[in-house]
C-alpha cells in the first residue's frame, strides 16, 4: 500500500551546501565504484553535501545498490520512481528533490563524466560569480567516429536553426547550476523535456569548463542511435519551429516549380502541338509531390502530437520511493522542500507504507 505525504518545509541553513543529481537506469556494475570516487572529491570541496541517486525504473540491481549506499553514508538519497519515465523526466525528478541551498551538480553515472571535473566547475561558480558552469567538452573518448560525426552535426544544427536559445557545442548535461538558476529550470514543466536547451533557454550569466571525456567505466550505453535520433527530434521540435519554416518554403519552391512547369507545357503545345506525354514523366511528378505533402504532414504531425501531450496535463513523473539524505545540517527524516516559484510535477513522494 502506498500513501500521499506532504513535503515539510526545511529552513535554508538547515540544508546541505550543494546537491549532485545523478539519474541512472541499469547502472549496477558502476554505481558503487561512481560514489567511491565522488565522496572524496565532495569531501575536499569543504561544503556540506548529499548526492541524490535517481532510480528511473531500472531493471537491474541499481535500486538495492543505491538503498545500500545509502546506509553507509547519510549523504546519500534515493528517489525511485514508479516506472522507467527516460533520463530528462529522471533528471527533472532529482532537480526537484534536491535539497541544496546554494548550488546543483548534475553528472552520469557512467564516470564518463569524472567527478574530479566538479571541484573546477565550483571554482569558476565561486570565482567567476557565474550561475551555470558547464562542463565542455575537449575530448571524447570511447566513442565511435559515427557518433562523433552525429553529434556535431546536431551542435551545427541547433546553432543554425536554434533562434535565441544558443547550445553550447560538446557540451552535455553535466554543469554545475546556483540555487536561483535551478528555481528558474524547475519552473519549466513541459512534457517533452530536452533538458540541454532548457538549460540555456534560463540564461544566467555561465561559463566554460574544458574536460577530457573518459569511455565509459563498466555496463553498456543505453543510447543507441535510434535513441539519439528521436532525442534529436526532441531538440529540434521544442526549441524551434523551423522545420515547419522548411516545409512551408519547400511548398512554396514545389508550386512556384509546378507552375513553371505547367507554363512550359502549355508553351510547348502552342508551339509544337500536343503529343502525348510519356506514363514515367507523369508517376515522377504524382510521386514527388506526393512525397513533399506525405513530409509535411508528419513534420506537422510531429507538433500537433506535442500539442496533444502538453494539454493532457498529466504529472511529469511518479515517485514510488523517496529516502532523503541524513546530513547532520539537515532534520532527521526531513523531505527536501519544492524550491520557491516551482511548480511541483508531483507530490514529494508516494512513500512505501
């Protein structure tokens, strides 16, 4: 049986300093060596801190690897949600559990991204006076030429067609966000949720870490290509409506050509008669606007199917489990409070009765 509590308000003093987000799905095999690599990083930071483990449904061990580390260091909380909702809900779900007064560190747990990178990103926080610092990439290791290829065509894409929501090239999820930065981002409760354009749409002032990204330590990629290619869909459709600019000038350049042809025909027959014109000309024509109206159709499907989603008004994601962390700073059995102008996307937790 479950049942509905309340998130009890958690005075800002008593909250840890800083807050790592770490959404995983069958993460197993690295979880444990991930958090024996953090902990000493965090720990020579000199702030108080958690790390808040989010299970997104997985169908592994990552649960009880995560319920284990955290009954041997209070830091650590755990967020199980009630069924696999995919990383950008799963990260969404950390963000709004995460009890930080100060700042956010989001990072994978693949330790693809090193966690040795944060004490560089709190540096140009404090140093710069900056609210996001995002980790950039220098190198990408492990990773396949394809994937390499594709990926930067995506950054050439997004800066051409992005508008005013710039991304930042090679650069992912992991970044360090202030306390004010990340009350904005939580503000956003859109269903369809590319969580690297929401972080530039906030703005704040940021700045640039450059890093070397390692392969990954143990377990599989759980992005295939056919992941990335809808992930790219995602991008592209909820930061822009350029494509259906596209259509609407290809409809345009298809008439105006049509046209021009059919002006050609007519010439042609005041001039020369009118022979009977050959079957193949007639399919490739038939044939080709069909194409160009079958495309349009689903780029605008595309839309109206995110439309149809937004107006559900359905909660991002369920909670079926929330253990907050037990720093001494914090009340014992304390649920992180909603940050301020945060619409929640769902109650605290359902907690396990």
């Amino acid at each position: 049986m479950t049942r509905l509590s309340a998130p009890s308000p958690v005075h800002a003093q008593d909250r840890p300093a800083l807050s790592v987000v770490v959404p995983a799905y069958n993460e197993q095999e690295v979880l444990e060596a991930f958090h024996a690599r953090l902990a000493p990083v965090m720990e020579a930071i000199g702030l108080p801190w958690e790390v808040v483990y989010v299970n997104d449904g997985s169908r592994d061990a990552t649960l009880s690897v995560m319920l284990g580390l955290q009954a041997a260091d209070p830091r650590v909380a755990v967020v199980n949600l009630s069924r696999n909702f995919g990383k950008e809900i799963a990260l969404t779900a950390g963000l709004d559990h995460a009890a930080a007064r100060d700042a956010v560190v989001v990072i994978d747990a693949d330790l693809q991204d090193p966690p040795e990178v944060i004490p560089d990103l709190v540096a140009a926080w404090r140093g710069q006076g900056v609210d996001i610092a995002y980790a950039q990439r220098r190198v990408r290791e492990g990773e396949t030429w394809l994937k390499k290829a594709t990926a930067a065509a995506f950054y050439r894409v997004m800066q051409r067609i992005g508008g005013k929501v710039q991304l930042p090239p090679n650069t992912g999820d992991f970044r360090l966000m202030s306390r004010r930065a990340l009350d904005a981002l939580l503000s956003l409760r859109e269903q369809h949720r590319f969580m690297k354009g929401l972080f530039a749409w906030v703005g704040f002032p940021s700045a640039a870490v450059l890093y070397d990204r390692a392969p990954r330590a143990a377990g599989e990629t759980k992005w295939n290509y056919w992941k990335l290619w809808n992930l790219s869909l995602e991008g592209i459709t909820s930061f822009t409506v350029g494509p259906l600019k596209i259509a609407t000038y290809l409809g345009l350049a298809t008439a105006v050509f049509a046209a021009f042809y059919a002006g050609l025909i007519v010439l042609r027959t005041l001039i020369w008669g009118n022979p009977v014109a050959g079957y193949p000309s007639l399919m490739a024509v038939v044939l080709f606007l069909g194409g160009i109206q079958l495309m349009t159709l689903g780029i605008i499907g595309e839309y109206l199917g995110r439309v149809f989603n937004e107006t559900k008004g359905r909660p991002l994601y369920l909670v079926e489990r929330h253990r907050p962390s037990r720093v001494e700073a914090a009340p014992t059995g304390g649920v992180a409070a909603m940050p301020t102008g945060a619409v929640p996307a769902a109650p605290s937790g359902f907690n396990a009765a």
